[in-house]
C-alpha cells in the first residue's frame, strides 16, 4: 500500500485490476484513484497502463468533476475500458490513419479525449508560485541546490516559500520535488533513455536511488518500467 500526489488513471489492457483503496477492495478493467490515498493495484502480471495527473493541472480537476465528485475512487466503465484498449490495439497493429484526414491526435491525445480529459493547462496561483512551479516543470534537472534557485525567483525566504507553496497547491514543496524528479525521470524512459540515465539526468544521485524513491511512493520495480506497462505522468 502506498499513497502520493497524484490521481491516478489505469487500465488493464488483458485480465482485470485488483484493487485495494483506503480498506475497499475492488476488481475492474479501469479506475480512477485520488491523489493521497492508500492503495494498491495488482494486475496478474498482465500489461497495464497507467497515467498520473499532477494536482497543478487541469486535468486533475476534470478527474473531480468527471470521475470522482469526492470519492477517493471511481470505477471506470467496460465501455470506456473496451474504447481505451481499441486505441492501443490500433497503435499496435500498425493501423495508419488515412491520408486524407491530414495529421492525427497521438495515441494519448486520442485516450485523453475519449476519456473527456481534453483540458489542458495549469491552475491559478499566486505569481510567485506559478513562477516556481514554471521553473520545476521546465528544469531538465532538478539539482540538490535547486531550492535555493527558487527561493532567489520568487524572492522569498526558504520558509517562507515553504509555507506558501503549501497553502497553495497543498503539499510540501520538498515532497512535489520529489514527484516533479520522479515524472522527469519517468519522460525520459520512455523517450528512451535507459533507466539509470534518466534516474540521474532528473536530478537523482543514482538508479538506485531513483528505485528506493519509486518503490516507495508508486510501488513500482524497475523493472516494470518498461514498454508494455506504462506510467505516463501529465
């Protein structure tokens, strides 16, 4: 069991999920978990997909609004879960789109939409805030003196950015570090980087550390980033 911040929006793409959320238990082909809950999903070893939505962005409002509506989880439809694995099924199987459509959305954009997840964008914030979340999201590594960095932006004492980040976007700022690092590291796998490149370009001192991090907050090996069981962070 594990809980961070973050929603998550998995699929089992063979079989069912099997899962566990603040003492429920449930068996399904797709769900949708609030952020900083406890949980666990097993899959039988079959391919899932896995989408996690940071609370700074749009997304993780519609998941309240579409999904949620204050539960720590929402069970999502066959239809929907049917829908979802087509679109993988159709990248898998070499499917072209015709030519005379022009451009097509990617594989994720297409889920995105089918799942009403169209809302791109941050949330508001203080300007301070919006500068500092600007600069992790952007950062191509997030060094161990990148606090000091971000306290210089927003002219702000360490406290005092501490305090006000967490008023804000409710956590920590050391705890969304660690996440942003995590998402950073999880891009750049699946750009294909091998794992201890990646682990180490986002800001982690070691693949090893990089595993204790991701164990710990995801529940998640190393060797389960791989192609076939995918976490996509937004």
């Amino acid at each position: 069991m594990h809980k961070h911040f973050a929603k998550h929006m998995i699929f089992a793409l063979d079989g069912f999920l099997h899962c566990k959320i603040n003492g429920d238990e449930c068996m399904c082909r797709g769900i949708v978990i609030q952020s900083n809950c406890m949980h666990t999903v097993l899959s039988d070893k079959t391919p899932i997909l896995v989408y996690l939505f940071d609370e700074t962005c749009k997304r993780a409002e519609c998941l309240n609004e579409l999904y949620l509506k204050g539960a720590d989880y929402a069970v999502l439809s066959d239809t929907l879960c049917g829908k979802v694995c087509a679109v993988l099924d159709e990248k898998a199987n070499g499917a072209q789109a015709d030519e005379k459509c022009g451009m097509q959305p990617g594989t994720d954009e297409k889920i995105l939409k089918i799942c009403g997840l169209e809302r791109e964008g941050v949330l508001e914030y203080d300007k301070r805030i919006r500068r500092v979340l600007d600069i992790i999201d952007t950062s191509e590594t997030l060094e161990a003196g990148i606090m000091s960095a971000l306290c210089k932006e927003a002219f702000l004492s360490e406290s005092g950015l501490s305090h006000l980040f967490r008023k804000q976007v409710g956590i920590s700022i050391a705890s969304y570090l660690v996440f942003a690092k995590l998402s950073k590291t999880y891009r750049y796998v699946l750009a294909g980087e091998s794992v201890t490149d990646a682990a180490v370009r986002a800001g982690f001192s070691s693949a090893s550390h990089f595993a204790a991090v991701n164990k710990k907050l995801f529940g998640l090996s190393i060797t389960e980033l791989d192609p076939v069981n995918k976490a996509r962070p937004f």
